[in-house]
C-alpha cells in the first residue's frame, strides 16, 4: 500500500486537509495518515474476503 499523501485527507469526512475546515476534525498529520491507512488497509482486506 502506498503511503504517499495520507495525512493530507481529512480521516472524519475524507476532505483534503487533516485541520479539516469542513467538519473541523484536527489530527497531528502522522496520525491522521495512520488513521487514513489502516482504513484503506481494512477495505483491502474487506474486498479480497468478498472475491
């Protein structure tokens, strides 16, 4: 899974910004990505369990 720019979407609302201004969420920008990573980690798995 590639990394790259995950700490710039909000992990609330998926927004580009982790100081969201559409639903105000603030995270520290590592744990927003690591937040925005382990959801797309989970729909991986999720998508490779219903094939």
């Amino acid at each position: 899974m590639n990394s790259a720019n995950t700490s710039r979407r909000c992990a609330e609302c998926g927004h580009a910004a982790p100081k969201c201004q559409a639903c105000g969420h603030t995270a520290r920008a590592d744990v927003n990505g690591a937040v925005n990573i382990r959801g797309a980690g989970l729909a991986l798995r999720q998508a490779a369990q219903a094939a």
